[in-house]
C-alpha cells in the first residue's frame, strides 16, 4: 500500500470533548488534512517537544528516547496503519544493528514520540479517504488570519474524526439512567477516552452508595 507522509499543523483543545485535545496532522504533499482526538497528557507530551520547553525531570516519552538512545534503538519512522470503529492504531518503525522492526502503539503516544525522534509520520491512502478532509488554505501574507484559520480547521476536522464525542457535562450525567451510563462508559472505553469513562465511573459510583 503506497504511504503518504504526513507533520503535525495544529493542536488545540476539542469543541466536543471536556480535557482532550485534537492534533492535526496535514498531507506533506497534498491538502488532506487528519485530525485525531488524544488525552490531556499526550497533548502536553506533543507540545512540550514542539515548543522544546527544558522541564526538571523527563517525562514518560521523554525516559523511552532516552532508553532508545541508551540501548542504540533508531526511531525510523511513525506509521499509522489502521482504521476501526473510530480507532486509530500505529506502528513504531525502529532499526537496531541494521535489523528494522515494528513496536504497537497507541496513535497519541507514536507522535509525542515522533517529534521527539524528529522522524517522519506516514498513514495509507484509505486511512485519508476515510477519516481526511481538504480544507481551504489561509492567504500566507497574513500570519495572524493563518493561526485564526487554523484553529477553526481544527474545531471544524474534529467534528469529522471518528474518535470524537460529545463531553458528558454533571447536569448530562445526572439525567441519565443506569443504563444509558454504562452504554456510555463501555463507548468510552472502547475509544480509549479514559477521562470521560472515569466521569460516569463516578456517577455510576455515586448512585451505588446508600
């Protein structure tokens, strides 16, 4: 399958989604534009490498560089490979004493390494079919209407990722049944959206106690 290669354009806090964020990755060569929901701390991660802000002790994507570094592991590339029920999924494309080989990753983690590694980040054409978008280009010539635009590129592609729900506020929560609760919590799960699973965890913890 014939990879496109993809860099990190935006990222910003989602429209639909209490404490996540949305990345925004852009075709290299192209206009198709990927947006992917991720966490609170893998947001951190990504813009703590982009802005490359000196922190006191490393954090969690910070010590495996370092572990790669140590035991001579070569990040080569970041492919994101698959698409399913919303999920996507990502390889870690590595090189060690010239054998290449490939470590599972969660989508987040794979680009918060990707800029640390500074090496490329690839996905397949039926990925971008699916789950990208084009969007308008910003005139150059005004930097301040270029970060306006991309911001609300990112709230309008966020709208489209396949990863994306809607924040479930405590006046939501309190509204609905047990059931519809436990619905909701195995769709979060299953989306890796742990901070809105751990908030109807705690409605569904509440209404247990006497």
């Amino acid at each position: 399958m014939q990879k496109v290669e993809l860099e990190i354009t935006g990222l910003s806090h989602t429209i639909t989604q209490s404490q996540s964020y949305a990345v925004l990755l852009s075709e290299v060569h192209g206009q198709r534009k990927l947006p992917i929901v991720i966490g609170a701390f893998e947001a951190q991660a990504i813009a703590v490498a982009i802005e490359k802000v000196v922190i006191n002790r490393p954090l969690s994507h910070d010590l495996i560089k370092n572990m790669f570094t140590v035991f001579q592991i070569n990040l080569r590339e970041v492919l994101i490979d698959n698409l399913q029920e919303g999920i996507f999924y990502s390889k870690l494309i590595c090189e060690k004493d010239g054998q290449e080989f490939d470590i599972d990753s969660r989508t987040s983690d794979a680009l918060a390494l990707a800029v640390r590694f500074n090496c490329p980040i690839y996905t397949y054409e039926f990925i971008l079919d699916s789950a990208g978008a084009i969007i308008n280009e910003p005139e150059p010539d005004d930097d301040n209407e270029e970060d306006e635009n991309e911001e609300e590129d990112i709230d309008a592609l966020e709208e489209l990722s396949p990863t994306g729900f809607s924040s479930e506020s405590g006046s939501d929560l309190t509204n609905m049944s047990l059931k519809e609760l436990n619905d909701r919590l195995r769709e979060f799960l299953e989306h890796e959206d742990y901070e809105s699973a751990a908030r109807i965890r705690d409605e569904i913890e509440k209404r247990k106690k006497p």
